[in-house]
C-alpha cells in the first residue's frame, strides 16, 4: 500500500514538473495569441534599483513560457470546447455547429455598454470635420463600419442570445448620427445582409475572399472610382484556410475553413 502510494507520489510530481524542468531542454515556446510575450525579468532596473517586482514578473514570464504550453493549451481547449462546449481563451466565443466569434463584440452583440449619445455625435461631428477638411482639398471622403460577424450571422452564437438587452447596436445608433451630420457612409452591413451564401469565415473573426471584394466593390462604387469587380466572376471554394480565431483557441488543433479563390487570380499568377 505505502509503495503504490510512493509510486503515485512521484508520478504526480514528476508530472508536475515537467513544464518546469522541460524548459531547460525544449525549444522557447511561441504564442498562438496576439501579443507580445514577455522577456525574462532583470534583477535591477536600468536605473541600477532592485527590481521588487522580480517574483511577480518571472512569475508572468513562466506562465507564457512554461515548456508544452501549446500542448496543454490545446488539450485543454479541447475538453472544454468539445465536451462542454465552452472556450478556455479570453479573447474567443464558442459557437455552435464549429463557429467561432471575437468576444470584444459581445458588448455590442447583447446591447449592453453601449456608447453614450454624447460618444456616438463625438465620433459623427469629428468625421464630419475631417470630411469638410478632405472636401476643401478635393479629396473624396468616404466612412464605412466593419460589420461583426455576430451582427450577420447571430444563428451559431451560444445560449447568449437569450441575454440580448436590446436589438439595437452601435453600429445602427451611429449612422443615425452620422445622417444627421450630413457624413458620406457606405453601409457594408446593409450589402452583405443582402447576400444569400455566408460571407465570413467559421472559424475567423473576418469575411472570405468573397466577403472582401464585396466590400471593396461597395466602397469604390461609393466613391465613383474605376474599379475590377468580381461579381460575376467565377470561382472555388477550397478548405485550406487557418482562422485566426481558431489559431487562438486551438493552437496545435486548428481545422481547415472555407476560403475562396477566383479563377482570374490564379490566371494572373501563373502568368508571372
């Protein structure tokens, strides 16, 4: 009995330094997130002081750089994600049916801390001074709103739609403004709601190939500029895109999404 105990003693911490002890033999990780980790921390600082948040920062250093963190990482988002349906990153949402969303657009998402009536004439009536300043030099001014991903395509969003305070988001409380201020807006929302097929990415926080040249079709028709549409070109859907939400929450686990490619972009590479 004391020897199976003895044994499961060093087992345990025998596992529990491994990612300890593994940095002195495996290669420095790399973070899937992004921002810049930190360095190791200095005894003094540089104005020749000892540095008395030492502890706390190595402490820091060792939680981005402890050896199989992207192992851990992954295995743990996949537990939560697969199992329990919920992500272990701050920064992303588990969707439902593989669909992942940026979590900074919950707020907006829910209706909940939204911009104040005095923020939202504060950003109209600055955009409508650089405007009349551009017009005075005859340059076009054009304002335009990334639509989220969640505004369009809300039907994989977990049960957090039943928390929604009110429909109304700062995207729609804004071109009010805007209107108001007499500020030249293309409304990408209005252009991607009027499309059938799903334009952003499953697993990304941004729209495909086909979802950007929509875009850039709106805003230069917007502004009267000559322009290549692809509207009615044809082509291909393949699934070998790597979404950055997904490099976030799986970072050795990631699952190939949709990506578009038009057949006149592959003519125009071959030529080269």
């Amino acid at each position: 009995m004391k020897k199976g105990k003895l044994i499961y003693s060093v087992l345990f911490f025998a596992v529990c330094l491994c990612p300890s002890v593994g940095m002195l033999i495996a290669k420095p990780e790399t973070s899937s997130e992004n921002r810049q980790l930190s360095e190791f921390p200095t005894l003094k600082t540089e104005e020749g002081k000892w540095n008395v948040e030492w502890l706390s920062q190595a402490g820091d250093y060792f939680q981005e750089h402890f050896a199989f963190r992207n192992e851990l990482v992954t295995g743990n988002a996949l537990l939560h994600g697969k199992l329990l349906e919920t992500s272990t990153a701050d920064g992303v949402i588990q969707g439902k049916n593989g669909w992942l969303y940026y979590k900074d657009s919950l707020d907006d998402y829910l209706g909940q801390n939204l911009l104040s009536d005095r923020s939202l004439y504060n950003i109209a009536h600055m955009l409508s001074m650089t405007q009349e300043a551009l017009n005075e030099k005859d340059v076009k001014f054009l304002f335009t709103i990334a639509p989220n991903k969640n505004s369009l395509y809300g039907e994989n969003m977990p049960y957090y739609d039943s928390l929604k305070i009110t429909d109304e988001t700062n995207r729609e409380r804004l071109t009010k403004v805007l209107e108001q201020e007499n500020v030249s807006y293309a409304d990408l929302y209005q252009a991607f709601t009027d499309q059938d097929e799903v334009l952003y990415h499953a697993r990304d926080s941004h729209w495909n190939n086909k979802g950007a040249a929509l875009a850039a079709d709106v805003l230069m028709t917007a502004l009267n500029k000559e322009h290549d549409s692809y509207t009615d070109e044809p082509y291909e859907v393949r699934k070998d895109y790597t979404g950055d939400l997904d490099t976030m929450l799986y970072p050795l686990a990631t699952t190939a999404d949709d990506e578009v490619y038009y057949c006149s972009s592959w003519q125009d590479q071959q030529q080269f």
